[in-house]
C-alpha cells in the first residue's frame, strides 16, 4: 500500500474516532469518565493535527480555498437567524 493512501486511510481512521468521542461525551452523565474521555479526544485531535500537517508538507493533503469574507458572513448569518 502507499503511504498516500495509509496517511489517508489512517486521518478517516482518526476522523471517525473524534465523531465517537463527540457521541460519547455527550452521552455521559459520570463526570469522571466525561473528563477522561474529553482527554482522550485531545489526544485523539492533537494526533489527527500531526498527520494533517504530515500530509499537507508531503503534499498528499491539499486544503480547499479558504472562504471569502462574504462567504463566511452568509454562513454566520444562518446560525444566527431562525431560518436555519
């Protein structure tokens, strides 16, 4: 297998893991295991982060264009009015 694609498979990998987590934490009534599990999420993200710039330096990763002014004005607008 190529890195490429093991570097991908492994962020999906990651990704859904994070989306666990998220279910998870906030599911949880104990306190005690919510603490442990938001740490094990950092872990989790801060590990997703290493490999995101891995792949971003190996140029297996291009980012889409970062969003206009007005895009991210429209975007706010519908979280922040009631016809979402």
């Amino acid at each position: 297998m190529q890195e490429k694609m093991m570097v991908a498979d492994t962020l999906a990998g990651i990704n859904g893991e994070l989306t666990r987590y998220a279910g998870m934490i906030a599911q949880s009534e104990n306190k005690e295991l919510k603490s442990t599990l938001k740490q094990m999420r950092n872990a989790c993200e801060q590990s997703q982060e290493e490999l995101y710039q891995i792949a971003r330096a190996k140029s297996y990763y291009v980012p889409a264009a970062q969003a206009t002014d007005e895009e991210v004005a429209h975007v706010r607008s519908l979280f922040t009015s009631s016809t979402l």
